[in-house]
C-alpha cells in the first residue's frame, strides 16, 4: 500500500509540475532572436554607411559605429529598456559589443547605491570579467601556440 501510495504522489508531483514549467516556442524564440539581433546590426551598418558619407575612412568609421553602439547601448541599459529587448529577443542581444557594454553597465547600475569602491569598483565585472579572462587566456595560449608553430617551421 505505500508504495501505491508513493506512485500516486510522484504522478501528483509530476503534474503539478507540466502546469508550472512554462512553454517556449523554439520557433518564435528563434525569430525574436534574429529580428533583435538583426535590428542591432542593421544599426551598426547604417552608423558606419553614415561615417563613410562624412568622408571618414574605414578604420575610423568603424571605430565610431563601435563607440556610439557602446552609448547607445548604455544608454538603453540606464534607462531599463535594453533588459527589456534582452527579455523578449533572449540570445539576440548578445550581438558582442552592446551586449558586452550591457554586462559591464548593469551591474554598475544595480551596485551604484553600495559606493563607488565596494559597489561599482567591486562588482562592474561580475558578468563581463569571466569574458574578459577567458578571452585573453584564450589569446595568449593561441599566441603561443602560433609562436611555437613559427619556430618549428
């Protein structure tokens, strides 16, 4: 009888959590994710036709397409509307550079009211530096890598 009873309350449980789990379309989440991430580099593109229009060089147009899709992605983190974007487009507003400028600027944001050494200095990289880590262990080891390759050769 108790293990009836036990089979009977896995089944409840197992119920009780189809209803709470909640559903996601693949399909939808897929097309958000382009439709956000496409609008960000669509952005970017005319940034940088418009610095070309000034008569600005490719090197320096894409320095300021870099720079003001940072303010621009800031800006919107400040004023909460880019958790807003990030929630519906999910992984299209990890375009890098404004989805990078978005993880150093919000945790600066949420920690501003601990000071600026124990809340800003503190935590400013909690979500950006394992990115920052990572990414210069990262180039160092494929630097050596490349390095040993040469002397090889």
């Amino acid at each position: 009888m108790d293990n009836i009873q036990r089979i009977k309350q896995e089944k409840q449980y197992e119920k009780y959590v189809n209803q709470k789990t909640p559903r996601h379309n693949v399909w939808v989440n897929m097309l958000k994710a382009f439709l956000l991430g496409g609008t960000i580099c669509c952005l970017g593109q005319v940034i940088f036709h418009y610095c070309e229009f000034r008569g600005m060089d490719r090197e320096l147009c894409g320095s300021w397409t870099s720079l003001t899709l940072v303010l621009i992605s800031v800006l919107l983190t400040g004023t909460g509307i880019y958790p807003k974007l990030a929630k519906w487009g999910g992984a299209g507003a990890l375009v890098p550079i404004t989805g990078f400028a978005n993880s150093v600027a919000a945790p600066a944001i949420e920690y501003k009211k601990e000071g600026q050494v124990f809340g800003i200095g503190c935590k400013i990289f909690t979500i950006a530096g394992p990115v920052i880590l990572y990414g210069i262990f990262t180039s160092w080891l494929l630097g050596l890598i490349y390095w040993i390759g040469t002397l090889v050769m």
